[in-house]
C-alpha cells in the first residue's frame, strides 16, 4: 500500500515504486515515438526510405534479400517506418506473388512487435487512467478484439503504425491483434505491392487496377456501415462511379485524344474504319457521346466535329442528338437522385418560389439555356436536376435545343482540313445569333407575364 506524506496542502499521496517504473516506461515510449518522428522530419533519412533506394539496398544482399527485407519490416513499425513505403517496395523488389507473401509476413512480425513494445511499456501507465465510458470501451475492445483490428486492417487510410500502439495499450488480447493484422493485411498488402511491382510503369493497366482496388477496399467500409444501418448504397455507388470516371480519365489524359489536332491527324483513317464498320462506328460514337455528356468530360466540340466529317451533316445531327441527350438525361438523373432532396432540406420555402416559377414555362426557360452557348452544357444538367422539371420536358427540350449548335459544328466538321482552330466556329457572330435565339425562346414567357387580362 502506498504511504502518505504530510504537506503544506494536506495529505500526500506518495508513488509507489510500481507507479514509478510505469511512468517511466511510458516515458520511454511517448521518448521512441518522438525521436523516430523527429528522425524523419528533421534529418535526411527520410530520402532513403524511397521504394527504389530500399529495394536496391534490400538485393544487394543477394539470396539474403528476403531475410533482410523482413528484419526490415520487423523493426521498422517500431520506428514508425512508413508500411504502405516497405510494401511497395516488396513489390518492387520481389514481383507481385512474393513480394505480397513478405509483406503480409513481415508486416504481421512488424506490427506485433510494435503493439508489445507499446503493451510493456505504456499499458500499465494508460489503465491507471481508464475511467467511466474509456474504461467500458476498454472491455469491449477486449471482448471484440479481432473484429476491431480485422475491419481497420481493410481500411487503408488507417494509419497502421499508429494503430499497433494504439491496440498495445489497449486491453486488445495479443491473439486476436496477430489473427485480426494477419487476415485484415491481406487485401491492402496485395493492392500495395501490386503498385510497387508496377511503378515504373504507371500507366499501365495493373497500376490503374491497383490504385481502383486501394479505391474499393476505402469505399467497401462505408458500404458495410450503411448497409448495417438500413442505409441505402445507391447514392454512394453514383459518386463513385463518377470519381472513378473523371480519375481515369484525367490519369490517362483522355483530353489529349479528342483534340482538333489529333483529329486531323487521324481523318483519313477515321473515313477508312467507318466506310467498313459504319453500323458499329455509329454506335460507339453515340455510346463515347453519351459517356462524355454524363461524366461533364471535356470533349464535345471535337467530337461534333469529328461526327459532321466521318458521318455527314444530317447523320451526324442525329447521332449527336441521342448521344448528347442520352448522356445529359443521365446525368439529370443523378443530379437529381444525389443532390435534390439536400438542396430543398437546406434552403425549404427559399427556394419553393424559384421552383414553382421555373416549372410553370420550364420548357421555354430549359429551351433558352440550351440555345445559348454562354451556359455551360454540363451545368445546366446539374442545375436542371434539382429541379421539379419533369424528365420528359427535360429530354424534349434538351433534344430541340442542341439541334442549332450541332449543325453549325456538324457543318464545320465538313469542312475539317481548313479550320484551325475552334474559335473559327464559334466567332461572335454566330454566338450573338444562338444567343438572339435564345432570347427568342423567352417571348411566350414575357407573353404571359406583361400581357393584360381581358376586360369583360
């Protein structure tokens, strides 16, 4: 039992050696940690930890390479080694198969050893301080212990070295951290090292696929949390489609395709694949249309371009039509299945007034915007989504009004060899015009607003 002590304050409660040696310990560790982060930032080490420097490092030791390169991820969650940096150099190092088996290996011997360092040397200091609900999440974190660390193993974001100390000093049982890191590592391990056996070549299709695994297993927990609650997915899979879309296109740089360039360059044998495969060039010029309008992806004018040189002027009017309407009705959907409900919780009677004036001439005032080329296409999509314009006014009227710009850009497309670049086509005189008729559109709406009601 403790001894007390007098003070000028009263009694003193004096520590006990046990208390002493615990808060030392724990001063040892909080020492470890400080000292590996001060390694990193403030020295050059860091510049070595690169996947390429280790690996180098790791094969000059020859048939040793796979011995030295698990001592390394051994010790190194200990020092707070980065884990994602020595599995991707795995995959550098030792190829796709082996290097995932090391990491998973080396990563489970790494992480335990951390969580005992933290278990000896801060646990008996921690629980001294467990109190109240921390005290009953303690307990739970023992009773749930690998289901704890198996499900924060799949999230990638988890910082895995901060998570082997934090399961140390907690009440988390020593077999369910190993059983939990071991399986949990599995999914992260396979994506890491399958980036680093490929990133010499970033560009490629196993790089893509790994970078759309890491993307999976992020947005997998999100998924199991909503669907345990009843949530539905349905909007969490548009978002991600729609990242997934615009990353990969912006990754593999997409744009530099549908250029006036790069169309030029490949007319003549853009007319040789169509005049032998014209019914599925038709459809995979309506699909990519369709695609590029429902994604916002830059890209439309080369490919109303392209369309009016390989199809003709009429033709290409009416794939333009469906791709574009098509793509632009999809992206309405989502719009207004993603964002409707949030806009109109948010801003209620405020935007009640707005809502009901637009959808009493929705056409007219739908059919003014796409006539005029100073609207953006793909934020008129957006704002026509949140909305209570109904879709089939909103496919009419997107319909009939792109038919104006998609014959002039169509009818340029005829005449692709002397153009040079897109500001010829859309000079101000033809941009006045689309805007006149635009303004045009609005009559039947000024009509009914100035028009004085008959006297009987």
């Amino acid at each position: 039992m403790a001894e007390r002590g007098e003070g000028l304050l009263g009694p003193i409660r004096m520590r006990s050696p046990e208390d002493q040696s615990n808060s030392l310990k724990f001063l040892a560790l909080l020492s470890l940690v400080v000292i590996a982060f001060g390694i990193f930032r403030f020295t050059d080490l860091g510049n070595y930890l690169r996947p390429g420097r280790i690996r180098e490092a790791v094969l000059s030791f020859g048939i040793w390479a796979p011995a030295i390169f698990l001592l390394l991820f051994s010790i190194g969650p200990v020092f707070m080694w980065p884990e994602m940096i020595l599995a991707m150099t795995a995959g550098l190092a030792f190829g796709p198969i082996w290097g995932t088996l090391l990491t998973i290996i080396g990563a489970t011997l790494g992480g335990t050893l951390a969580f005992l360092v933290a278990r000896y040397l801060g646990r008996d200091f921690v629980k001294r301080f467990i109190q109240g609900k921390m005290k009953m999440l303690d307990e739970k974190s023992a009773e749930h212990g690998f289901k704890i660390i198996f499900f924060l193993r799949l999230i990638p974001l988890v910082p895995f070295n901060a998570l082997d100390y934090a399961a140390g000093l907690s009440k988390i049982r020593l077999r369910d951290y190993i059983l939990g890191t071991f399986l949990g590592i599995m999914p992260g391990a396979f994506a890491y090292v399958n980036l680093g056996s490929n990133l010499e070549n970033i560009y490629s299709w196993e790089f893509v696929l790994a970078v759309m695994f890491l993307g999976s297993l992020v947005f997998a927990q999100a998924f199991y949390r909503r669907m345990k609650e009843g949530r539905p997915i349905g909007k969490l899979l548009i978002l991600m489609l729609f990242v997934l879309a615009v990353t990969l296109s912006f990754y593999f740089d997409l744009g530099r395709y549908l250029t006036l360039d790069e169309l030029k360059a490949r007319r003549q044998l853009l007319l040789v694949y169509t005049e032998a495969h014209y019914s599925f060039t038709v459809a995979i010029f309506i699909l990519i249309y369709c695609l590029q309008t429902a994604f916002s992806l830059p890209g439309a004018t080369v490919l109303t371009l392209g369309g009016g040189f390989v199809f003709g002027v009429l033709p290409a009017i009416l794939y333009v039509n469906i791709g574009a309407t098509s793509g632009a009705t999809l992206a309405f959907w989502a719009a207004r299945y993603l964002f409707r409900d949030l806009v109109e919780e948010k801003f209620g009677d405020r935007i009640r007034p707005i809502q009901e004036g637009f959808s009493k001439n929705a056409f007219y005032y739908l059919l003014t915007l796409r006539l005029i080329p100073l609207f953006p296409f793909f934020l008129v999509n957006l704002v026509s989504g949140l909305t209570r314009i109904r879709t089939n006014i909103y496919v009419l009227t997107t319909a009939v009004g792109i038919i104006p710009g998609s014959f002039v850009y169509c009818n340029a497309g005829r005449q692709l060899g002397s153009i040079n670049s897109l500001g010829e086509i859309a000079s101000l005189r033809v941009i006045l015009a689309f805007t006149l008729l635009g303004l045009f559109a609005l009559l039947p709406v000024l009509y009914k607003r100035f028009k004085k009601p008959a006297v009987i």
